[in-house]
C-alpha cells in the first residue's frame, strides 16, 4: 500500500460475507464496507439525500438502497441511482492483505 499512512484497518476479511454490508467508523469517517462478487468496496456511510445509515439498508446486486426514502447507490462508483438522491456517495479505495480489510481515508 502506497502512503500508508492514509491506509486505516477498516475489519477483519472474514466479518463482511459475500453479499453483506458491514458499517464501521475509520479514522473518523462514517464508512459502508459491501463484499459484491468477490471484491470488497467502500462508501461513505450516510445518504446524501437524508441523513440514514446506508450500511441498514439493502443491498442487492451491488447496490445499495437507503432504509429511509429508498434511494439507491451503485457501491462501486457510488453514483446514485434513484431519486431521491441526486447527488453520489463518496467512495474509498480498498484493499486486503492478510486477512484484515484497509481503506484509503484521504
């Protein structure tokens, strides 16, 4: 990992499941940690439409879909999908090594 500094431990591999999405707080951010075909990706945790928690909503087809007004977010780009979000979700670079799960803050 480049610059590790920037690089926080976000949970162990085997605690995110394929298809399960997984909230965490790291290095201070609100995070949404998603296992979708194989591969771990990450996003800010809160909707931008409304305050929600993205990782109690569900995700299915590697989208996410708030629990309150049921927009949606594709968890690899974080474009929203739906109204009534308009505006993306940041996303976070994410690697594994050795068994734990890291993503990139800055």
């Amino acid at each position: 990992m480049s610059n590790e500094i920037d690089w926080h431990r976000a949970a162990a591999s085997a605690d995110l499941a394929e298809g399960a999405v997984l909230g965490r707080t790291v290095a201070g951010q609100d995070i949404a940690l998603y296992r979708y075909e194989g591969q771990v990706y990450a996003t800010h945790n809160i909707c931008t439409h409304a305050y929600a928690l993205l990782s109690d909503g569900y995700f299915e087809d590697g989208e996410i879909e708030c629990p309150i007004h049921a927009a949606r977010f594709d968890v690899r780009t974080g474009r929203a999908l739906c109204a009534p979000a308009s505006v993306p979700v940041k996303t976070f670079q994410v690697e594994e090594k050795d068994g734990d799960i890291w993503v990139k803050t800055s």
